[in-house]
C-alpha cells in the first residue's frame, strides 16, 4: 500500500460511520443520483462499484432491479457499513489496482466520484479491462474541473491528508482507458460532475 492509499484508509475509515452526513457525504450524492438515473439495471446484472465507501450507491441501484452487487473498498470500516446496509452483497477489502474477482466477471463497473484517489490509474485501467466483460460498461462519475483549475489544484491535490492524487479531463480518462481495451461512447458534463461511458472492446 503507497502513501496515497495509507491516507485515503485512514480518512475514510474515520468517516465511515456517519459518512452521509460528513462534507465528503454529501458532496458525492449528486454523482450517485446521476449515475443511478443514467444507468440501466435489471434482474441478475453484475454491477461492481470500486471504491464502493459505505455501500450507498450499490444500494440505491437495487431499488431499481435484484442486481447481484459487488463492491470493493480500501477502507475496512467503509467495507463494514458496506455489508451492513447490503447483507446479500459481496464486498471485498482491497486496492483498485488488483482487483479480487475473475477475468470477465461483471456486466457494468463504476467508479463515484473516486477515480481522482487512485495513484496508478493505468493499473486500474487494465484490472478493469480484465474483470469487465466484452461489450460491458465502465462509468467513471468524476469532479469535473475546467482545465485551468485543474492546472492550478493538481499540483498541490497530492498532499492532500485524503489520499487525493490528481484530477482528470475527460479527454484524459478516455485516451487512458482507451489504450486499455474500451472505446468511448459517451461524455456528460453538468456542473462539476463528469461521467465518462466506457465500453468493454
């Protein structure tokens, strides 16, 4: 585990408990509620949320279909609220950079407002190109920063205590995840939120 991972358990392990109601919370509902809206879901699909925190976005999207969700999380006390709000899903402790689930395992990932918390984002793109299926799904919902902020914050964002590492243009999520098996097939911007709409090649 790098520094950036050390910081990141160790800032959401002390959220975990009363998460939705910290600033971190609240701030990350308007992305669950634009992925929810965007995505269709139905009986039996495998939906894994990486860097799924205390489980709420797997849970709001079983409210719309019997998914069978997965989650995986750096944080073991986000891991705990995770299975308490979900008891029949599956979570799993561990890095997005090797992920603890079979070759071609899952019809649709997500990654909620997190993707900017991950230090090896090209590791990231090839798990994920391995664990999603030919013609799944990858929806990064990320903070969308003009690039003249992000100029600005990305050279101070890594010394965040939160185990933030970079922000990202869409553009640049598209070409990395495009060297990695998947082909774009869609962009929305609206205000800070990007999602970027990936498709497993």
């Amino acid at each position: 585990m790098n520094k950036f991972e050390h910081r990141s358990r160790d800032s959401y392990n002390k959220k975990a408990d009363d998460y939705e109601n910290t600033a971190d919370g609240r701030f990350t509902v308007k992305f669950k509620q634009a992925l929810v809206s965007l995505i269709d879901v139905s009986n039996e699909t495998v939906l894994l949320d990486i860097a799924c925190g205390n489980g709420r976005l797997l849970n709001n999207f079983s409210k719309k279909a019997t998914i069978k969700g997965l989650g995986i999380d750096i944080s073991e006390k986000m891991i705990e609220q995770a299975k308490i709000l979900n008891p029949d899903m599956e979570f799993q402790l561990g890095s997005c950079e090797k992920l603890p689930f079979a070759d071609s395992y899952c019809d649709i990932a997500t990654v909620c407002a997190s993707f900017h918390h991950f230090p090896n984002v090209n590791a990231f793109a090839r798990e994920a190109s391995r664990v999603v299926k030919k013609g799944g799904i990858l929806y990064i919902a990320e903070i969308y920063l003009p690039s003249f902020l992000r100029n600005i914050c990305n050279p101070f964002i890594k010394f965040s205590k939160a185990g933030d590492v970079r922000f990202y243009s869409p553009n640049e999520i598209v070409e990395l995840f495009e060297c990695n098996g998947f082909d774009k097939t869609n962009i929305i911007i609206d205000g800070n939120i990007q999602i970027v709409v990936l498709q497993r090649l």
